[in-house]
C-alpha cells in the first residue's frame, strides 16, 4: 500500500494550492480519527426524511417543516436502537433565509437530541433532480423511488463560477453556527459528488471534473469553520485498493476525509470486500448507505456483519412516505402502477409505524443492545 500512501500524501501536500487557502487547519491525523471513534458508540442509524417529505426542501422549508412528525419518527429509531441519522441539506435554503434555516435546523437537533441521535449533516448532494428550486415541491411520481430528490447545487449553480462565493457562504455558515455543537456527529461534505444519475436529467457535460475542482474547496471552506466534528465525503463506486485506478473524485474524497465512509448495496461479500480496500487507510469506517433487500443487501446479513468489522451502519430509509423508497431503482424504467414489488428496497417501518419485518427491528435491538427491548431486559 506504499502507493497509495504516496498518492494520498501528495494529494495533500497540493490541497493548499487546490483550496487557494494555505491557512485552514489540517485534516484529522489517523490518531485522532482513531480516538474520535474510539470515544462513539457502535453507529447504527438511517437515511432520514420524514415520511411527509419528498425531499430536502420539504423537510427544512418554513411551509412545511413538521417537529411533530420529526419528533415520531425518531422516536421509533431510538425505540430499536438506533443513535445516529444521516440528513440531507440544501443550500438554497441557506441563501434564501439563512436565520430561518438555521433556526429550523437547530430545533430538528433538539429533536433528535431528546432521542439521543446524533445526526451527520449532507451539505452537498449530486443525486436526481439537477434544477432544484425552493418553494411548493412536485407531488411524488406514482410508482417511481425517490421522485423528487433534489441535487445541491443544481446544475446551474455548480457551472456557474460567480455563484462559488454564495455556496462558501452556505458550507461556511452552517458549519460554522454548529462547529462546537455536540449534537452534529459529523460532517458529510459532499454524497457521490460524481455522480452523472445515468444522464437521467440535465445536467452538464463535465460534472465531474467541475465536481473534483470544487470539492477540495468544499473541505477548506468547512475547515475554515474549525469544527470539532470529523469531515468525510462517501466513496461509492470504482476502485477503492490501488490509488492508479481510482477515480479523481475519489482520490480526493479519500485524501480529505477526517473518517471514511462508503456506500455498498451489494451482498455481504462485496460488502466485506469494499471494507478490506478501505482498511489499510488506518482510519475509522463508516457505512453511510447499505440495506436494498431486492439487491442482497438486508439488515439480516450486513448488519452483523458491520457489527463484527466494527464498522457503522447507516441504511437508506427509515419510515416509508414520500421518497416511495420502498420501490426499487428499476422503477425509473418500470413503475410499479399496477402492482407493488415482491420485497420492499428501502425502509424500517410502514407509514403507521408498524415494522416492515418484525425480525429486522429485533435484529437491530439486540445488535445494538439498544431500544426498547433491549431497555425491558436491563
């Protein structure tokens, strides 16, 4: 793995040239990753957006931010265990009333506090829709998953450089106003940065190399904040085990992370074999995306599993609403209009709160020792 160490050093070594800012302070060193992790629980948590939501917007948006529902929802996550979600923001939320915005994001914490979850916070998003928009959001499209999420920024803003100064205000105000703040676990800068969404919409030629250009900013702007909580960004496709075939954008994301995380919706080997590329790196591993029944990835088999690698497990979905994340990807080209699929993709409970798979939720309490069940027994 010299290689790789040597490909990661100087990535490092060029980032105050890349960031334009040779002041920032310093990525994470891997002992203090280490000691970071050392001093967490074991992670187990979702992907969250309220059942009442079709995406970042609608969650975080004055109209119709909801702690009500917030405040159910996560109570049936720390009811089987679980102690951290994954949340995605928007910037234009940020730019449009960055006080209100900041506001609501704060009550969603105290929310999640009082369940003794501990959010990690998207900043950046370049999955689905590339032409977002604020105000009232489109109603989900029948039979389709996930219909409505938003990319940030949109394909308008990522390739448009006078735009750059609003979206270092968002990474720098938002970090900044909860760099200290203990209930934020970590930082998310950036989830699958290239991803092109198989030319689905309109986005531009070169995204991914606008992408790699801004990303390194991304990081040097949300350093700038010196925030106490860890900085990561998911690798999720390609080669993760020799620095020569990896990606740009993932050379980076793996150079800048304070602690690594990754996605993996495959089966359990794959799931295993995506950590042991990961390991020599030194650095804690967090799974931010993972359980797609129909793929072979299920709480039965990956949960154990991470449990055993001591690495974090966070599925995509929590409470089946909007999103439609129960629908498998292939519904994109086959909407399930007339029938509903044999096994749901995503998700932990069915929109009255009722498990999906009562086997599931007891797995989960009794891996995390957590939850309701498990506080019975105590």
């Amino acid at each position: 793995m010299r290689l790789r160490a040597l490909s990661l050093a100087l990535t490092l070594c060029l980032s105050p040239m890349l960031h334009g800012q040779s002041g920032n302070p310093a990525r994470w060193t891997e002992e203090a990753a280490n000691a970071w992790y050392a001093r967490q629980p074991w992670l187990v948590g979702a992907n969250y957006i309220p059942s009442d939501a079709i995406n970042q917007f609608e969650m975080f948006q004055a109209a119709t931010f909801n702690p009500a529902i917030n405040d159910r929802e996560l109570a049936l996550a720390e009811s089987i265990g679980m102690n951290t979600m994954r949340v995605f923001l928007q910037d234009q939320l940020y730019t449009e009333d960055p006080k209100g915005f900041l506001q609501r994001l704060d009550a969603f914490l105290a929310i999640a506090a009082r369940h003794h979850i501990r959010p990690i916070l998207v900043l950046f998003d370049s999955c689905w829709e590339s032409n977002p928009h604020l105000g009232p959001q489109h109603p989900p499209i029948p039979g389709v998953h996930n219909s409505g999420w938003v990319q940030s920024p949109g394909a308008a803003e990522l390739s448009n450089p006078a735009y750059e100064p609003k979206l270092k205000d968002y990474v720098t105000g938002v970090v900044s106003h909860f760099a200290k703040d203990e209930r934020v676990l970590a930082w998310d800068i950036w989830n699958e940065p290239d991803n092109t969404n198989d030319k689905r919409f309109d986005e531009p030629a070169n995204k991914p190399e606008l992408v790699a250009a801004l990303l390194p900013k991304v990081f040097a702007w949300a350093r700038s904040a010196h925030p106490t909580q860890p900085l990561t960004s998911g690798v999720w496709h390609g080669n993760w085990s020799d620095p020569a075939k990896e990606a740009p954008v993932t050379r980076i994301q793996l150079a800048e992370s304070d602690v690594i995380t990754f996605h993996n919706y495959g089966w359990p080997e794959e799931f295993e074999a995506r950590v042991r590329e990961l390991q020599p790196l030194h650095r804690p591993i967090l799974c931010t995306e993972y359980m797609a029944r129909g793929n072979g990835s299920t709480f039965d088999t990956i949960l154990p599993l991470a449990k055993q690698l001591n690495v974090a497990a966070i599925n995509w979905g929590l409470v089946a609403g909007k999103t439609q994340t129960w629908l498998p990807w292939d519904s994109w080209q086959h909407p399930y209009v007339l029938s509903q699929p044999t096994i749901w993709f995503h998700e932990v409970f069915r929109h009255d709160g009722t498990p999906y798979r009562q086997r599931e939720v007891d797995l989960i309490r009794r891996l995390t020792g957590r939850g309701t069940a498990a506080s019975k027994q105590n």
